[in-house]
C-alpha cells in the first residue's frame, strides 16, 4: 500500500508540473500575441498621427529623386542596321549548302570580331580618335546569315558615323579570321531622332516617392519600437504586477466657432460619452476597494508633468459625488497647483500649503465646486521645497481630518 501510495504521489506531481508547464506556455503565447497586437496598433497610431508629415516626407523625396535624376541625366541614341554576309569568292563548282554554311559560320563569328582589341583599334584610327566613343552589339538571326548591328552613342550623329565606319572596316579585318567577306545592306535606321532612354517624369517620381515610403515605414516601425507605454489594463498589470482601477480616454470635442477653452469635467454636457463611462468604471472600483479595504484616501500621480492627473483627479471626484458621496479634492501638487484652473475656478491666497502650516483651518481654506458636494482644497502659492511639507506627522494628521470631514478624500 505504501508503494502504490508513493507512485500515486509521483503520478499527481508529474500531471501538476505538466499544468502547470502548459499554463506557462499559453501564457508565453498570450503575452507575446499583446506584444504583437500593441506593436501593430502602434504602427496604425504612429500613421494616423504623422500622415501629414509622412505625406510631406513622400513629397520631398518624389520631387528631389526627380530633380536628381533630372540632372544626372544622360541621352544616349541607338543606330542600327541589319546585313547579310557572305563570302566574296565564289566558284562555278561550288556547293549551295557549303556556301550556306560558310555564311553561317561568317555570321556567328561576326561578334566575337566586333569586340576584338584589332578591330577597335582600326575603327578609332578610322574615325580619327583615340577609342571609340559607343557599345557596338551585333545579334545573329539563328541558322541565318542575317544580323542586326546596333552602335550605343551619346550624340546620334557619332552613332550613325560609329556604324558606317564598322561597315567599311569590318571586311579588311575579317579577312585574317574567316577569309574575304562581304557586307550587304538591308535595312537601316539612320540618324536617330530620340534618345533610347528618354526621360520620364512621372517615373522618377513614383520611384521617388516608393523610396519615402519605405523610409515612412521605417520610421514608424522605430517609433511603435521605442513606445514602451502602457496601452491595456493588460500591460499594466504585466508591468507593474498591480491591480487596475481602469482606464481614462483622451476627451475630444467637436470644435466650435467659438473660441473658449472647453473643461475636460463630467458636468460638461459636452464631453464624450466614452470619457463619461471610464470616469463612472473607475467609481464604481474605487468604491468596491473602499468597501473591501476601508480605505477613504485615493491619490492620483504621475511620471512626468503635464499627463492629466489633476484632470483625472477632478472627474474621479465629480462622479463621486453623483453618486451622492461627500468628496474632497485636494490639491498636493505643491510645485505647480492646476486643480482650480482643470475645474474653471478661481485660485485663493489660503490653500493646501497652509492647512498643512496649520495657518488656516481645512473648512476656512476650501471651495464648493458648484452645486455638488465635491469641497476642493486648491493650491496657493508654489514652492520647491515640498518634502519638508508632504513628509512626516503633519501628512499624516492632514489626511485623517480630511477623512474625518468626508466620504472619499481625492489626492492630486
């Protein structure tokens, strides 16, 4: 029995390891899915947010990679001619198929003499310079002794003089190779008119333009890379391993003729009604911590200046109090007090700071917040040195009569 008993015990570890072993691997698999999906909203935001300067970006690129090439430009003009060749010797008793297969045999070696060193060298003392100014090609019709002879130039006149003085000289150079040969014409273009790269704008822009595109990808790729923000209740619990409250949006107004500043506050008939349902989420698990901790005192802070506490603050105690609650929001943002001017109200001379001091009593120092039961203690004259302030007994006692005078204490 104690045997079994043992195996047992063994069966029951292994099977819990091999859970648990699978619960991490979905967990691997679930974040890194987050990961993916945060970085391609990223990617979405970063293009809806900087479609003005991309559009800018792809403009400058279209029309410099145009002007760019637009200068570097270089024409160059193709003269071609098609010819037969053949042997200029000729004998009563000779065979049609052996005269056939020795303009054959002409015809394919007709390429390799083109690019001989011998043969360049006469054409250049032929056309009276040093090295001949163009590509000469020759294309061989196969079984054939038909082939077409193309000269590349930069000017079409020097390409049409390249191409007559390959005609006239090709014989007396062959002769060493495949014997005496001739040359006749059948068809020529002449002196070209266009260029055979002629210039498009509408080309060089669109590759311009593919080229900012890529760029733009680039650059918003870096951009959701370096976004290492917190963009779920998701995130935030995997970051900071803390429970979350909920998640306050961006409040956006329609814009009006007027020109007055909007309050981002829930007693504004125009905020948005996404922005209204976040503060109301964020009550209700306020209220439910309140109700399992016994905690009245909530404060709301961030990492840099400037993200919205004091107006996330302002709105958590505003709902509050629609549901009836006696609230004070207090502003400890003692460097820079903003939670009158979130709320439209005036600053006074006695506020926060002096509470604390013990200069002033909390009821002589706080203002109602129109007809609500929302009281705020507003900032007053700002300091630097807060720690001496914040820190120690008189936080302490300062927090316990707030507590003492209301349902819920807000801190900014």
């Amino acid at each position: 029995m104690t045997k079994g008993c043992q195996v047992f015990n063994v069966s029951s570890c292994v099977d819990n390891l091999f859970q648990i072993e699978i619960l991490n691997t979905k967990e691997i698999v679930h974040n890194i899915l987050n990961i993916i999906a945060g970085l391609f909203d990223d990617l979405i935001k970063g293009i809806i947010q900087m479609k003005w300067r991309f559009l800018i970006i792809l403009v400058i690129f279209g029309v410099v990679f145009c002007g760019y090439k637009r200068l570097t430009y270089s024409p160059y003009y193709v003269a071609s001619s098609t010819f037969t060749i053949n042997s200029s010797i000729t004998s009563e008793n000779s065979n049609t198929y052996i005269e056939n297969a020795t303009a054959n045999q002409m015809a394919k070696s007709f390429p390799y003499i083109l690019k001989s060193g011998a043969f360049k060298e006469v054409l250049a003392q032929d056309l009276g310079l040093q090295s001949v100014p163009g590509t000469i090609e020759a294309e061989v019709m196969e079984n054939t002794n038909l082939f077409t002879l193309k000269v590349t130039a930069n000017n079409p006149k020097m390409a049409e003089k390249i191409l007559k003085a390959v005609v006239k000289n090709y014989p007396s150079v062959a002769e060493f190779v495949i014997g005496s040969s001739q040359l006749t014409l059948m068809d020529e273009s002449g002196v070209p008119t266009t260029p055979a790269n002629p210039f498009s704008y509408r080309h060089e822009i669109q590759i311009g333009v593919l080229i900012g595109i890529l760029l733009c990808i680039l650059l918003d790729v870096l951009l959701a890379l370096g976004k290492n923000t917190v963009k779920k209740e998701e995130d935030f619990k995997r970051l900071f391993h803390a429970k979350s409250l909920g998640i306050m949006p961006h409040a956006k107004f329609h814009k009006k003729r007027t020109q007055t500043q909007e309050l981002i506050v829930l007693d504004n008939p125009r905020i948005p009604r996404s922005f209204l349902e976040a503060a109301r989420t964020v009550r209700r698990r306020i209220e439910r911590a309140q109700k399992e901790t016994g905690m009245k005192s909530f404060l709301v802070t961030s990492a840099m200046p400037g993200e919205g506490k004091s107006t996330v603050s302002a709105n958590i105690a505003i709902s509050l109090a629609m549901k009836g609650y006696k609230v004070i929001l207090v502003d400890a943002d003692l460097r820079n007090p903003s939670t009158a001017k979130v709320l439209g109200m005036n600053e006074q001379e006695l506020g926060t700071l002096e509470v604390m001091k013990g200069e002033v009593n909390i009821d002589d120092a706080v203002q109602q917040y129109k007809n609500t039961s929302v009281k705020v203690l507003a900032g007053s004259t700002p300091i630097q040195d807060t720690s001496t302030v914040l820190s120690g007994k008189n936080m302490r006692q300062f927090i316990k009569e707030l507590e003492a005078e209301a349902d819920f204490v807000i801190i900014d």
